[in-house]
DNA sequence: TTGTACGCGTTATCAT
DNA sequence: ATGATAACGCGTACAA
C-alpha cells in the first residue's frame, strides 16, 4: 500500500539484476539477454513502473531533450501570424532529428514564475523577433552558457542567425513599382518599438526593430521621401486601419502602398475598396511574406514570398547542429518576388 | 582554465558559507542576512554561476515546470486554426498561476524520438482534440501518473474535461434554419477519422471523433435525413472542395448548408459564389465556432461563438488545481448563436 | 541565521 | 552479459 512510485531500482530487485542492468534494458545502451530483459520487463509491470523518471535521467545526462522558443509578445497573438505558425512547422520539423521537443517562453522581461528564460530545463534555445528586448533575452540565454540562434534579430558574435534578405526583397517591390510608373508611395510598417504605436513615422525616427527598418529601408532606395505609416500589428484589421488613414483625404491618395506585411496588405486592401478605390487600377498594393490571406480572393496579392518554414527549419537544423558540437554559420535565406494581380500602373500616368 | 561550469558549492565555498546558505539566497525560501547575501551574489557573479541547475532542482523537487500539450496532428496544421491558437492563448494564461510554461508534444503514435509523451520532463499534461488516437495518449500519460485534463475529448473516470455543448448548440443552428423554412440541408463535417478522409458519410458509418459526431447528431435532431460530407481538415480550401462538390450538380442544390467549422463555412460560400450562387438569396450557409476569419466580409456568419480562449484558460486552471492537489470538476462551456447574414428563408418557399 | 548530511533516480565507467 | 560504484547538482530536515 506504499504510495511510493517504483524506482528502477525498486524494479531491480524484484527482478533480480542490478540496476544498471535494469537500466540498460530501459536504454537499449547495452544488449542484454533475452531472458533478463524479459525478467526486468515483467518486474516493471508488475510494480507498476513506466520507465526511467526525465528528471533524473536529464540530470545525469545533462540534456533535457527540450528547446525553448522565446517569443518577445503574447504568445496567442504570436500564433495568429501564419508567417509564425509555419515557422513553428519548420522548427519541430528542423529539431527533430535531436527528437527535441519545443517549450512555449514568452520573455517580456517582467516574468517573475517559473520556469523562466532563467531557469527553464532547456538544452539550446531559438529566439524569434527582433525587438529591443531580445537582446536582453539573449543575454539571459548566453550567460547561463546555452547553444542559442537567433531567427531575424540582431546578434552579436558567433551566434547563428536566421535572416532575411529584407531591403534587398522590399527594394525589388518598389522596384516594380517605379518600373510601372508609380512615384507617389506609402509605407505601411510593421511595429517600429516594443510599445506598437500606430502612426506616421517621422523622418528622423529611430526604427528599434529590424525587420521593420530593413524592409523600409529597401523602399527609400527607390522612393526617398516615401511616408511610413506604422501599425501596431501584422494583422488584416491594423492594416485597414492604417488604409483608411491613407485613403481619407481624396486629394492626397497615393497611387500605390507597400505593405511590410501580406496581412497588412489585406487590410489596406480592403479600407481602399472601402472608399470606393479599385485595386489595382485606383491603387497598388504589395504585400510582404507570400502566406495565403484568407478573404482577399479574388486578389492575388503581389508580394514577397519568404520561406517562412524553411527558416523555422534552418533554426532548428542550427540548433540541432549545435548540440551535436559544431558551431553552424548563420544562413541568409530569400524571399522570391511574386508578382499578382494588385498591383498596376498608376491610373493617372497620362495626365 | 577548467571548463567545467561552476556548481552552487563552488559559489559556496568561493564565498565562504556553507552549500545550503547559498541555496537558500537563491531560493529565498529562508531569509538570510543580507551581508552573507551580498557574498554569495559577488561570489557567484564571479564565478559566472547563474543560478541552480534546472534539471537538479526539478529532480530534487518532484517538479519540472513544464506543462505538456498533446495534438494529435501536425503542429503547424494544428495552430493554422484559429480555434487552437485562441486555446494556446487562454492555456498559456490558465497555467501561469503555476508560472509553468508549455511543451508542444505531439503524439501520432509512431515517435521513436525522445522526448516523447513518455518521457517528456512533464508536470501534467493536457490532451487536445478527440480522434481515437487520444485514447492512447491518455493511457501513456495516466500510466506514468500525471495528472492529466481532456479538451473536448472523451475520457474515463475521474478526469477532468473541458467540454463544449456541441450537440445542443449545433441543434440550436439547425432550428433555426429549419424555422426560416428550410428542409433541404446538407452538413459539411470536420473529419471523421484518424484518416481524414474526405467524402459523403454513410448513414451506417461511425463516426470516430466526438466533436463530429456530436455536431452532427445536433442537426439531425432537427434534419434526421441531412446528408453529410466530411472534409479532410478544418480550413477555408476545404470547405471550398466540400462545397464545389455540393454545388456541382444545379438540380440537386440544397438551400441551405451547416458547416462544422467557420473556415469550412467560408469555404463553402466561396464555392457557392463561384457556382453563381448568392449567400445568403440563393443558400444560406451556417459555421461553427465563432472565430474571425479573414476574407470572408461583407459576410458576417450565422454561427455557434465558443468560447476558445476560455476553454484553454479552464483547462489550465484546471492543470493548476490538480498540481495543487484539488481534483476540479469538469467544465462544460457554451456555445452562442449568432445570427449574421449569412442565414435566410430559402428562395423557392412559395413555389 | 548557518551548517551537516543525506537522498532525489539515473546513467557511465570499469571491472568481472 | 552483468554488476558495483561513483557521480550528476541540488534542496531540506535537523541540529547547532
């Protein structure tokens, strides 16, 4: 009636081995004849034992099996980006080969429960995003001397990174656009800071987050004076918010917006079909990250196609690359220019 | 020069006190004087120790922190659906009064990698979806003795469920479709099967997953001969696959259309309108679950609103209770119908 | 307030 | 093929 749990030594002497002979037949470290694994296995059933405690086997090993990702917002709204969804996707399929199971940390530097960044049993970490606190984050992971990449975030030294080639992907789009005829552009940005504030960006504004500062730099370099309107989110609904923004005042509409995100592209499509605008033949749009949008048939969205599993992949295959004791170089990845059908020469090009 | 990384009793002895002191300043479960405080940190930062070793303290505590959550499918399929990633959302936030974080598990049955769900480092566990491959799972992780909590799945004696009152609320869409004057509906369904089979289910065949099953035993109450076609996945293409076959042949159109999930409902009415069909004038299309789906304006859904986020807060809440050692009840949440304008009398009443 | 001593459940090493 | 033994790094009665 001990409401103790069995051990695997427990599971020894009732079977009548040793416990490191008992181990081994959990393990299958060491061939064992037939006859005592059999014993052994008996002798666990019996008692009722299910397999060698995590716990301890991690402490003896010093491997968790476990790779923390660390987002830098509320992980629900994380998950509503399909850019994150099919990175998660790539990232269980990259780490599996270590048979690396993912642990959820949110990291926003207030947490004071537990498991934190801090003391989470954590055998590599991935970090996702690039805001001004994840540099704190990656500081916390380093200093507890933890294998760590980096997925579109600045760095520093040796870590491997996941990256984007962003300005040179966003500077092909208004490429396209100059090319068609365009001149007169906006911006609909991505968050610029940690406190996601909605508006336009003034000229000498620092822009914290890199995504959003690479992508808008690839624009400036064929449309210098082009305005940035920054939203608070990479989602449909931010997006038409920022449209009706930029579609208000008739007289001052551009003839076409970029959009940092296929999300945001959506929205502004819609505030513009909202004010009675056609896409393309009133206004252009271009979007960012190539996912599907549900809702925007019959559009298809010109955009930049990032290969958003293939970089959850990339981290984890680092990652996995890390703990078997080789030091991975970052890996650079591009996105592919796909032009459809919302974007157009400017209506007024004759005028 | 040793790499080896420093241990508590190194920073012990570096400062002068004794092991347990030092494990005391970093737990804070005793006080301490704050000089022997300061020499312990100094020592410490010295050393480059940053904090106890989370695999020792979770052996030593019985504890990991860790909160598994079980899918049945492929990650990245199970967080493309809105219904899943509200559900993180809500769990990551009931579990946080434990402060523990979430470990992505998932179990098809055929992992030979570890972390598996028999090995996962795991305080308790929470089982999502309702295919029979739960079944399973639930036996692994009750064998080892977690304490364990079902989402909309069926378990045995003494488990605690998150449920939804799917048969009633499902019924309630039914009537009301039957009240506006339709008799001729068809059910698209969530798939039936581990297999995900797509096709019209027989009048015969069993229905292997709950929240289908009992979906459709709703409508049937009120629409006893509604024939159903089950889809392979709960998405927006889907949904169009099911509703092209339902619309393909013009004599035989239903008028109106229940579907088992919002994105099979958009699904359905982006078929119907490529088949020249007006929702709701020409058939009336119904969802289920209430989430925001994107591209589906100026359409507002007539659908069952459940409660996603809530339903994974309870059953975080209800992993809490157990862990500190209560035994919760089960919850059964409800659905509300909402009426948008996706529902009318069918067209041909008066012929 | 601080120290001593033991145990948490495994697994790796080495010897047999 | 099997067994004895020593870590793994920490938390916590209990004593002082």
């Amino acid at each position: 009636m001990s409401t103790r749990r069995a051990t695997i030594s427990d599971v020894a002497r009732e079977a009548g081995v040793s416990v490191s002979t008992a181990s081994v037949v959990f393990s299958g470290k060491t061939p064992t004849s037939e006859a005592t694994r059999a014993r052994v296995l008996t002798a666990a059933e019996k008692l009722g034992y299910t397999g060698p405690d995590p716990r301890a086997a991690s402490l003896r090993r010093g491997r968790s099996g476990i790779v923390g990702v660390v987002f830098d917002q509320h992980l629900g709204t994380a998950f509503l980006d399909p850019v994150t969804t099919h990175m998660m996707d790539g990232l269980a399929d990259g780490v599996s080969r270590l048979g690396a199971a993912l642990l959820l940390l949110r990291d926003d530097g207030v947490t004071i429960s537990e498991p934190s960044l801090h003391t989470a049993p954590i055998d590599a970490a991935v970090l996702i995003g690039c805001s001004p606190r994840m540099a704190d984050s990656l500081e916390i992971v380093r200093g507890r001397g933890i294998p760590v990449v980096v997925i579109e975030g600045d760095a520093g030294d040796g870590i491997p990174r996941v990256l984007l080639d962003n300005v040179e992907a966003q500077r092909e789009a208004a490429r396209h656009l100059a090319d068609l005829g365009h001149t007169d552009v906006v911006v609909v940005t991505l968050p610029v800071d940690v406190e996601r504030r909605r508006g336009w960006i003034p000229d000498d504004a620092a822009v914290h987050v890199d995504i959003t500062a690479d992508r808008l730099a690839g624009v400036r370099e064929v449309f210098p004076d082009a305005p940035a309107l920054a939203a608070a989110a990479s989602s449909i609904d931010e997006g038409a918010i920022a449209g009706r923004t930029i579609f208000a005042d008739p007289s001052r509409r551009p003839t076409a917006v970029i959009a940092q995100s296929d999300l945001l592209a959506a929205g502004v499509i819609r505030a513009a079909e909202e004010a009675g605008l056609q896409v393309p033949r009133d206004v252009s749009v271009t979007g960012f990250d190539g996912v599907v949008v549900d809702g925007l048939a019959p559009h298809v969205l010109t955009t930049l196609v990032q290969p958003a599993t293939a970089k959850g992949r990339a981290a984890g295959e680092a990652v996995a690359a890390m703990l078997e004791g080789s030091t991975p170089a970052g890996l650079d990845l591009t996105c592919t220019f796909r032009v459809g059908t919302t974007t157009a020469p400017p209506r007024s090009t004759g005028v």
